[in-house]
C-alpha cells in the first residue's frame, strides 16, 4: 500500500520531535513534556507504522522498546580497531607527570618547549562500544570485542535513551563514535532490589550489570536495563572534517546531540593533568557513577598523529587510575562492637586486603537483618569495598566460593550467648527496632564515658564541670569506672588532670557533692534507662514513690504508670534486673546520693484497684485499647474473660457470648457511656501525690 504523504510526513515530524524530547531528557536532564504527551505522541507514531511498515525507519524512537530475541550476535569487523589504552598504575600525581615526561620525549621537545596541551577525561568503568552512524542515522552498534572483531549490539543499543538514533545535523556518509555503556549507581541499586523482590540474579557492580544487558540476546530484557551512554572519541569517519583537536571532537559529538561528559578539562603539562586527578579523586564518590581513573589525551591531533601506536595502544592516551574501591577477600570471624551508646554492630574480621588506598582487615556488617540479608558467614569470600572516608562494608558474599565448612547463618543471640560480649549484661532487640543493644549502661565499659556525659547532665545530676575533656581523661586513665565513682574523687587527682588548675578542681569536687542531695526523677533520669526520658521519669516518681519499688516492679507493674507501655516497661525491668546495674546503684546511695521522698501513690488508694473489667463488643467512641489505657491508668485490670470475679463486663455493639455470661453470674454490665462517667467520677477522687519539690 503507497504511503500517503500526509502519513510519511507526520511520521517524521513525530520522530524529529520524540527525538528532541529523548535528547532533552536523557543527556540534558531536563524533559520538555510530560511523560504523558510523550507517551501519546509515542503511540501515535507506533500506530502509524504498523499501518504503513515503510515508515519505521532505523531511527524511529519506537526502535528503543526492543526487537526480537537473538539466537546470537553477528561478529561485527571495525572498519579502524578499537584500540585499547595504556594503564599508569602509579596512582599518585607522579603518575601524571610521567605520562607528560614520556609524550614530550617523544615529541622531541627541550625544557625550554612551551607545556603540551591536553584533554582530561573520566575513565567510566562500563563496557566500550563502537556506534555507526551513515547519512546521520545510526545503523550499527557493537562491542569491542578483540579489538578487530566485535559484536553487533545494535538492538541493545537502540534502547539507550541517551544515545541518538539520528544526529542533529551531521548527515556525512560514516561517522563511527566511540564510547562506553555504564549503568549509574542508583539506577544499579534500584535493578538489584528489584531483582530481590522477584527472586532474580543480583549483580555484582554496575559494571558487570551493564556488560550483561549489552549482551543480552533479548533485546525487551536489555531494555528494562537502565543504562547510560558517554561519547569519547572516533572509529572511521568518511566525508567529515574531523576538527583539529579532540577537546573540539567532543564538542561537536555534543553537539551532534551525543552524550559527552562535562567532567573533562584542557590541561596545560603534567601539572595539569596531576590537578585534575587530584580534583576528580576528591569527588569521585560524589560521581553518580563508576569510574576507575581518568583518561589524558594530547589535544592536537596533529600531534597524536606524531606519536602514533605500539601494538594496540596510542601513544599519546593513558589512563591514570586510582586505588580500586573493592577487592575480594575472607571473612575469618564476626566479632560484635558495642557502641557508647550500647549498640551492638556486627564487624566482619577480615584476611587484610588493600582495598581503597589503604590495609582493611575490618569492614561493618551494620546489623543482625543486614549481616542475614547478605548472608554473611565465617569462611566466606566476600567483596569489601572502601570509598572515600567511608567505613569499609561488605558488599556481598561471592557464594560460589563458600567452602563446606562455613560458619552457621549469622544470629546475635547465639553469637553472644544473649549477653553483652563487654559487661556480660542482658542484650535486648526491641519489637520495630534493627538494633540489638546492651542493657548494663550504667556499668558497661564500652558506654562509660557516655554514660557519665548524660549522669553528669544539666538535666540530670547537674554536676557543672564535668563535660567531655574531663571524663574523657576520668575514664582513660581509670580513676572512675562507674558514676558512683565520682564521689570518691579528690581534689588533688583532679587537679592532676590536663588543664584543671586546682581551683577548678575544688570546683568541681564541690559540685559533684552538691549533686549528692537530688531528686527521685533527675535520679532516674540520670541513670541513662533506655526510653527513660524526664516525663517518664516523673511519673515513675510519682507512681511510685521511692526507688526500692520501682527497681523491684515486674513489667505489669510498671504498666499502671501513666504513658509507660510494654516496650518502656520491659526496658526499665530489664535494667534493674542486670547485677552490675544495680552495684551501681547501691554504689551511688552509698556515696550518699539522696533525694527526699515522695508520697507515692498507694496502689490501694487508685480508684479502681481491684476492679476487673470484660470489654465485649464495639463501644461507640472508644477503641479497645483506649478503653484498656483508661482503666489501668486508675488502678483497673481489664480480662480476657468473664468470670464471677469480673466486676464489670463493659459492652458494645454485638457483645457475643461474654454478655450472656455476665448475666448467667450476675455480674454487672456497662455500657460506655455508664463507664465513662465511673472514669470522669473517679478522676475527682484525690490521689495523694506529693510532687517532686
Ligand atoms: N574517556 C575515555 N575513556 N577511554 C577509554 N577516553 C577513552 N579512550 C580510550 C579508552 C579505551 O581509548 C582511546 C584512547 C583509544
């Protein structure tokens, strides 16, 4: 069937827009449209070529979605070799001033020869490609391969967004771009959990990620690949004048609408060059990808033309790397580090490697769900990675390589036998949390100095004096262990310390004895009890009115106090029940550390001590829970079941069987409305709080 030419005409004002649009979003960042007209203006041109096949041209942008899958790919000759380039493995600036000794050598140049001028570039860790535009249209795309021969990716390639399936002008009869295939890392991370979620291969870097879409047979698979393109030199070139430098190669690449890197510099000598490697180094972990060095090339290429080849490589390229970022090694132990704030992280014990410029013989696990998700276990090979200033990680487990007898799979409690591996103390994980933490914080050694910090605290004890320099040289030099050491302390070792006159001293012995005479809630506050803040602290006062009864509460005691729940009641059971806690403790009264007492509040004397209620059915205003708060706020206990003792059974709508229960006891039976006025009655009864002074 002839194509209309209304048909042909819009098909190709679609595809020169759809065009601009991918350029726009995929190079510039910056989208024209919505996704919605893009994606509208995608499908009219879609139906436009299914009805006339003529007009899906090879640079139609319905190309990118993917064609049929390849049994295998054609080997692809390169009309001019990719060449490979030279590696300076020296990683230092010296590296780069060797490479400027040698051209220049080369060259023939005196000292006296003004610096060459050359171009600097990122060296992106992904895979090279060859793309083949012809009359401005790109027809081939293939790998490297062995330089000579490579493979024809086209299909894969086409469903790069970045890379143009038409150039903007240029319609010469060849022009061969070279390149490199990458993935960006937040694209890599985003594949990897998705392919988790679906059971799927992870991969090992972006690098290996983006090797494997390349060469993926299915090109839809490709596609659902999130790489990248970046333009850095040419193959064959017929009919255009090649611009005189490569810094103005790269320009009109840009300009051609391919992606060129803005990372790239003109450089005047080794100096230069020694820059730019230094400034790229400090930065590289803010790159949103990979790279494993930077590339120098001479700029004029008339003068790369001078310095020509040996075997495949140019003389006048190099790359400059930096140390890698991961390396491969075994994990001989995981050892657990308690934090000063009790945190238990597990650390990999680690074969030393070289790995990021420096010796790693440790690398963080995080946590216990982070060590099991990687599944990390003793004897296995593991890549460890250090970027930056960043503390060294495991990436993963190379588990082809796990030998028979490894290690179990990794579980704190049994690791640690459920205790602190510093104090022996209980170890808790709360319900929502990640972390396993050590519950001896007033004694543990590894969470003294925050443990004194926050005892010695404004709030707290309000010991003036005591910050951070001088606890720290308290605990370094072992003069307190515990806070209950503190009032054994002199003016004259005090004195002793690093920028402590002795009037300071008297000071801050003066203080720290002033501190002796509190009260009952700064005292409990300052003991540092996990999710003991001062409200909690007050009411726990409060509640109960001395410390003996508080540090003896089972955690369904300590539920009766108002706003504590089952996570802060066990918390503050937990932490009375470890030996070495309470030592302090008795260590602190025993200092003479006081506080007055307070009129607690005698259980007997809350309005619905002894009570028992049975919620049934559903109250209209009231939840359960809220329900069940209210009434053990005053002293209630609230059953499961109804029996003859239940005082009250409280019903709501469809009360079920509890109801007819009650009837058949007699017990007596609330609605909401009846229990709010017994809440709102015994509210007005006086609790005989005497509050902290
Ligand atoms: N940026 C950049 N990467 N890279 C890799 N330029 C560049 N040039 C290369 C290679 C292999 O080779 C040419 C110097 C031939």
């Amino acid at each position: 069937m002839a194509v209309p030419s209304v048909a042909a005409e819009r098909a190709e004002a679609l595809r020169r827009t759809l065009a601009r649009y991918d350029h726009a979003y995929y190079v510039l960042d910056a989208p024209e449209v919505p996704d919605a007209e893009y994606d509208r203006l995608f499908r009219e041109l879609q139906a436009l070529e299914s009805e006339y096949q003529e007009l899906a041209t090879p640079d139609s942008p319905t190309r990118r979605v993917g064609g049929k899958p390849l049994d295998a790919f054609a080997p692809v000759r390169h009309a001019v070799p990719m060449l490979s380039i030279r590696t300076e493995t020296d990683t230092e600036a010296t590296g780069a001033s060797a490479f400027d000794a040698r051209v220049r050598r080369e060259l023939g140049l005196a000292e006296s020869d003004p610096p060459v001028r050359y171009v600097a570039e990122l060296k992106f860790d992904g895979l090279a490609v060859s793309l083949r535009y012809e009359s401005g249209i790109l027809v081939r795309a293939a790998t490297r391969g062995d330089g000579e021969t490579g493979e024809d990716v086209t299909q894969n390639i086409r469903t790069i967004g970045e890379v143009p399936l038409r150039l903007a002008s240029l319609t010469v009869p060849v022009l061969e771009v070279r390149g490199e295939v990458y993935m960006r890392r937040d694209r890599f991370e985003a594949l990897n959990a998705r392919q988790r979620e679906v059971g799927g291969k992870t991969f090992v870097n972006p690098r290996n990620a983006a090797a494997g879409a390349v060469r993926q047979l299915d090109p839809t698979i490709a596609a659902r690949r999130p790489l990248s393109f970046f333009a850095y030199g040419l193959g064959e070139v017929v009919g255009w004048e090649i611009p005189s430098t490569h810094s103005g190669v790269l320009e009109a690449l840009a300009r051609q609408g391919l992606p060129v890197s803005a990372d790239r510099a003109v450089v005047s000598g080794g100096e230069g060059l020694a820059a730019f490697h230094r400034d790229v180094g400090a930065r590289r972990d803010a790159l949103p990808f990979d790279i494993d060095g930077v590339v120098y090339k001479v700029d004029e290429l008339a003068l790369q033309q001078r310095l020509g080849f040996v075997t495949r490589e140019p003389r006048w390229a190099v790359a400059h790397k930096y140390p890698a970022q991961e390396q491969l090694t075994i994990v001989r132990d995981i050892e657990i580090q308690v934090g000063r704030t009790g945190k238990l992280t597990p650390v990999a014990k680690l074969e030393p490697v070289f790995v990021g410029g420096t010796t790693v013989s440790n690398a963080t696990l995080h946590n216990e769900d982070e060590t099991r998700r990687k599944d990390v276990r003793v004897g296995d090979t593991v890549i460890v990675r250090r970027a930056g200033d960043v503390i060294p990680e495991v990436v993963r487990v190379v588990i082809e390589r796990r030998p028979d007898d490894a290690g179990p799979p990794f579980d704190m409690r049994t690791v640690l036998g459920g205790c602190c591996p510093v104090c022996q103390s209980t170890i808790v994980r709360e319900e929502g949390e990640v972390d396993w933490r050590c519950s001896g914080g007033l004694y543990c050694p590894a969470q003294r100095k925050q443990a004194l910090l926050h005892f010695a605290s404004r709030r707290a004890m309000d010991i003036e004096g005591l910050g951070d320099k001088v606890v720290d040289q308290l605990v370094e030099q072992a003069l307190v262990r515990t806070p209950a050491d503190l009032y054994g302390l002199t003016t004259q070792a005090l004195a002793a310390l690093d920028r402590m006159g002795e009037k300071s001293a008297g000071n801050l012995v003066a203080a720290i004895a002033k501190s002796r005479h509190t009260t009952l809630p700064r005292f409990l506050f300052s003991l540092g009890i996990r999710h003991v803040g001062e409200a909690t602290a007050r009411d726990l006062a409060r509640h109960f009115g001395d410390l003996g009864p508080i540090m003896e509460a089972r955690p369904d005691d300590l539920l009766r106090v108002p706003d504590v729940g089952p996570i802060v009641a066990q918390s503050i059971a937990i932490f009375f029940a470890q030996p070495h806690n309470r030592e302090v403790i008795d260590g602190l009264t025993a200092a003479g550390v006081e506080w007055p007492l307070l009129t607690p509040t005698p259980r007997e004397a809350q309005p619905f001590t002894g009570l028992t209620f049975v919620l049934t059915g559903t109250l209209p205003d009231l939840g359960r829970d809220d329900a069940r708060a209210r009434i053990e706020a005053l002293g209630g206990k609230v059953a499961g079941s109804v029996s003859a003792k239940t005082s009250y059974v409280v019903a709501g709508a469809d009360p079920g069987s509890k109801l007819d229960k009650a009837q058949t006891l007699g017990v007596k039976v609330l609605d909401q409305d009846a229990l709010l006025t017994m809440i709102a009655a015994a509210r007005q009864t006086p609790l005989g709080v005497t509050d902290a002074p």
